[in-house]
C-alpha cells in the first residue's frame, strides 16, 4: 500500500520536476509570521519560507510570474520577491500602511489601498513611482480592477463604500454603499459585475458594472453557527464565471455560490478564521488561508471537497500561485 | 446444520474431509443468517442505534470538535465524519456481544448441546458460530455505511472495499471476545452485567468518540487507559482503512487479540479443561 502511494506520489510530482522554476508555487503571506510561504501545489508540500519586511498582507504576483508582490504594512512599504531566487529583491514606494492591492491585467501598475490615509495610490512599476494618489472613503481595504483595465474598485471600511475610479483619470466616478465594513472587491472574469463582500453586514453585494447599482446581495446562513460568526472577506470567481468562493472568515467555511442563481450551493469546511482564496493556474484548485490555525485548505474545484491542509507560517493572510 | 451433523457422523470414524468442514459451516452460517432474518428488529436496532449518535450525538458535538487534523485525515472534518469509524466498531462490539448473548440463550434453550455434540472438532464449531456472527456483523455496518453516505459521510471508493478485512478481524476479535464472556455467564440475566462492565467501558474509553490527543489533554490516566483498549485498535484499523490506508500497529493489535480471545474462548468452551466443566460440577444442569 505504502509503495502505491509513493508510487502515485512520484508521478504526481513528475510533470513538476520536468518544469523549470517556480511555475504553480503557491505564496502565502503569513501577518504575524513575518513571512512568505511557498507551497508546492502538486505535491502540496512547503518548499520554502521566505522572510519578508513587517505584517504582510496584500500578495500578488506579476503575469510573467516572475514577481511577488507583498504589503508589508508596518514597514510602509511593497517588497518585490524574485520567484527564482526565492528572495527579496526591492521595494515600492506605496504610502503609509498598505493592506491590499491589485495589479493591473497588464502587469504595468499596481493599485494600493492605504488603510490609514484613505487613499489609492497608483504605482508605475516600470519606473516604480507614485503616479497618483486618489483620495477615497475612510479605511480604504478591497481593491479590484475589471478585466480590461479600466475601472479600479477601492471599498472603504468605516464609510461602508465601493468607489469605483475611472483607470485613465484616477477619478471616482461612483460610490455604492454596500453593507457594513466591505473588505474585498472581486470583478467577475467577463467584467459585468463586482462582488464586494461585507464583513460584519454578513452579505456579498453584486453591483451590476454598467449601471453601478446593487442587483443582488447573497446572504449565508450556516446550521449551528450564529449570524455574526458568518464574515464574509475573500472573494474569487473561477475563470468560466460560473461559480464563486467566499471565505467566511470565524465560521471555518468557504461557500460556494452559483453565479447564476446567486444561491448558495455547499460550504466547505477549513481551517479557523479564513481569510483570502487563491486559485491554481489550472483552476482545479482554490486555496484559503486560515488565519487562526496557522495552515492553508486545498480545494477540489470539481468537487467542492476540501483535500489537504498544509500548515504555514503565522496567521496566514493572503495568497498567490504562479501562472504556469 | 442438523443434516450437515447426520451427514458428518456417516464419517466420523475416517476423519473429515474439506468439503463436509464446508457443509459444516454453511450450516452455521445459514442458522445465523436465518436467524437475523427472521429477527427484523434485530437488524432495526442494530442500525438505530448507530444512527442515533450519529443522527443526534455528533450533530450537537458539530462545531465543538469540528477542528483537528490527525492521520488519516489530510484536512479539516466534521465531527461526524470522525465518528463513523468508531460507529462502525459500535456495530461490531453490539453484534459480537450479542452473538455470544445467543450463545448463553442457545446453551440454556438446549440447542447448543445439538451443536457441541456435533462430531467435528470443538474449534471449527467455534470460529464457524463466530464467522457467522461476523458476517452478519459485517451487513449492518455495510447498511450503516449507506445511511452515512446520504447524511453527507463519504469515503473515497476503494475505502469501502478495504474497510471489508478490517471489519472482519475487528469483527473476529470482538467475537472472540463475546465468546470467551459468553462462557464464563451462567444465566442469560447476567448478559445485562457484560452490557455495563464490557460493553461501555469500551465503547466510551476508546478513539471512537474522540481523537486520543483530546482525550489525552483531558486526562493522562483516561488516554492510558484508551491505548490499553483493544477496541481502539479495531476503531483505528476501520478508520485508516476506510482512507485507504494501512495503520500497521492496530493491525497487529487486532490480529494478537483475535487469537487470544479465540484461544481464550475455545479452552473456555472444551469440555475436559474448560470453565463449563467448572461450571457443570457445580450447577446440576
């Protein structure tokens, strides 16, 4: 039985030693940790720990693959990690205490929220300069960017508002009061809609891109759990556009929604306190960070079945996977 | 059977062959079959009582324990994902306890006499009465099993197939176990006394209910006593089975005290060194 196994083992991570590089690494920021995690997604194994300035959050990395990006939110600063070395190589300037951001579809610019400042700030990574700084609602946090680059989503916390800026004036053209502390801002792939959810509101808010109005807020309900255990904060809609995940945050889940019927179809059970999804280049996976158990939950994305979880660093908090 | 002992008897003085040991323990296997069959509510409450911990029990217990990762698992489980192993123990320890209950009954009804004067070797009676046992053991937990399913608990395909060994010596040494007790009651009123002093203790102060870390962070002395059990063993063994796995040293735990309870129940039950003589000497019947 055991040699089965490692027989399977051996040709699972088979196509990935024929691969160069750090194609399908999986980063994840660990906030407490002061740390990056890299974790293989074929073996599904940690590969390496990468030390990185304080609290970091907000990860991303560039189209090539060749780039991570981290907040790292008490240093003030956006550290750049060289995937091939597994080091960090530089840093942004991006204003006081960046939590998350958002990378343009064209890799060029990267769009900041600066907690404190209740502003946007606009990157250039070719020149690494501020280009602009869009002053937005109180604790700006979510950020999203539509498919074609040219709207930029920013909700502000305290003000309870997605403000959506215009990419080539950096000007708001509208705000959308969703429900109470909106953390994350998620374009489904074919730009139609945003979905922003709300935290302590409990509820995901679709708003429709074309008119800016809300057409539907889901809602969930967990048998046992009570309402306000139920944190909606990462969003991530796979690339077809059918289904999307929410990270549930206190209640250990993340749903899954159909989005064409907005109804809640299953919750999976994770790790305490899930926090941000990412998915694997190949869609197959969606991966969560759980926060208060120290760990990330693979996911099936054919059968919504959670299939390992992989201990990281402390309190993870955002993640990445290199494109192929 | 009682063909299967005249047809026997025709050969008693050649010895026997294969194939009349075979007609041997079809005839047990069908007595016990036919018997469970003919007992509807036998196969009910041996499905509902199972059904009721995982039904009501795990659902409170949900959230409580809904966090831990341990081998098999590679994840996150509900609480009543982590239980259905030991349920599926449950079924067996009832089903082994309550064979050897039939055998208690059977020896004051009088039909175990038409068994034991059977010409064949006292032990192939026995492990025939307790592979009978087994079998139908083995059915409820399969029914079960499919009940679970609909409730949400699913296993990967092949673990239904490599839970089958494993239920089986689980389901043997249980047995076993039951007919050594089985021997040593006097009455059929004292079968209550094994459901208290055996049946419990086991069930309850093993891995079924809880993960031995939690145990073990509640009480040291409890944790010991869990690893003492050989129940955990059979619990475990389901349970790594079920996910396709092989857990080594509840294999060899289970296989070591099969024997041992076979052996144990076999002297027990030999008429010129066993505790029925004892017992005979001091019992007019």
């Amino acid at each position: 039985m055991r040699q089965h196994m490692c027989l399977l083992a051996a040709t699972a991570a088979l196509p990935f030693l024929v691969q160069p590089g750090w194609a399908n690494m999986v980063y994840v920021s660990n906030e407490k940790g002061n740390s990056v995690t890299v974790v293989d997604s074929k073996t599904m194994e940690v590969v390496k720990t990468i030390d990185v300035g304080q609290r970091p959050r907000g990860i991303t990395i560039s189209p090539d693959g060749k780039t991570v990006y981290v907040c790292a939110s008490d240093d003030d600063t956006v550290e750049m990690i060289d995937t091939a070395s597994g080091e960090v190589v530089g840093s942004l300037p991006s204003g006081p205490d960046p939590e998350l951001f958002v990378l343009s579809p064209d890799g060029k610019r990267l769009y900041i929220a600066n907690e404190d400042d209740n502003l946007v700030t606009v990157i250039d990574l070719e020149s690494k300069s501020v280009l602009a700084e869009i002053p937005v609602g109180v604790e700006p946090e979510g950020m999203g960017v539509s498919p074609d680059g040219k709207t930029i989503v920013n909700t502000s916390e305290t003000t309870n508002m997605a403000h959506f800026i215009d990419a080539s004036t950096h000007e708001i053209t509208d705000n959308v009061l969703v429900d109470s502390r909106p953390r994350f801002a998620e374009f489904k792939p074919d730009g139609s809609e945003v979905w922003v959810s709300a935290e302590i509101g409990g509820t995901v808010s679709v708003i429709d891109n074309k008119t800016r109005a809300i057409t539907k807020k889901i809602t969930f309900e967990i048998q046992g759990l009570r309402a306000e255990q139920i944190q909606p904060v990462g969003v991530a809609i796979t690339s077809d556009g059918k289904k999307a995940y929410v990270a549930l945050g206190p209640a250990n889940r993340v749903a899954v929604v159909n989005t064409e019927t907005y109804e809640v179809e299953k919750y999976i059970l994770v790790g305490q306190r899930v926090w941000q999804l990412g998915f694997t280049p190949d869609g197959k996976s969606v991966i969560s960070t759980n926060g208060l158990s120290n760990d990330i939950t693979f996911i099936d994305t054919q059968t919504d079945e959670p299939i390992k979880s992989v201990t990281v660093g402390q309190l993870p908090w955002g993640v990445t996977v290199a494109p192929n | 059977m009682t063909n299967a002992t005249i047809s026997a008897e025709t050969y008693q003085r050649h010895g026997f062959g294969l194939m009349q040991y075979l007609v041997c323990l079809k005839g047990i296997l069908v007595r016990e079959g036919l018997r469970y069959l003919h007992q509807r509510e036998r196969f009910v409450s041996s499905l509902v009582r199972p059904l009721l911990w995982l039904f009501i029990f795990a659902a409170g217990f949900r959230q409580v324990l809904g966090v831990s990762i341990i081998p098999p698992y590679q994840t996150y489980v509900l609480y009543e994902v982590y239980i259905t192993p030991g349920l599926c123990g449950m079924i067996l320890l009832f089903s082994g306890m309550q064979s050897s209950l039939s055998m208690v009954y059977d020896r004051e009804m009088g039909n175990m006499r038409t068994l034991l004067v059977s010409p064949f070797p006292r032990w192939f009676l026995l492990v025939s009465k307790l592979l009978a046992g087994v079998v139908v053991s083995i059915v409820q937990v399969y029914a079960f099993l499919l009940i679970a399913w609909f409730w949400g608990v699913k296993a990967p395909a092949i673990g239904y197939l490599l839970i089958l060994p494993a239920l089986f010596l689980g389901g043997m040494m249980l047995g076993g176990l039951g007919m050594l007790l089985s021997s040593m009651i006097k009455q059929l009123e004292n079968f209550a006394g094994v459901m208290n002093f055996v049946i419990f203790p086991m069930y309850f102060a093993s891995s079924a209910l809880y993960p031995l870390w939690r145990v073990q962070e509640a009480s040291p002395l409890l944790y010991k006593i869990c690893l003492f059990n050989p129940f955990t063993y059979a619990v475990e063994l389901v349970r790594f089975a079920f996910y396709g796995q092989i857990e080594w040293v509840s294999l060899a735990v289970v296989c070591g005290f099969t024997l041992l309870f076979m052996a144990g129940a076999i002297i027990a039950y030999d008429p010129s060194r066993g505790l029925t003589v004892r017992k005979q000497e001091g019992a007019p019947n």
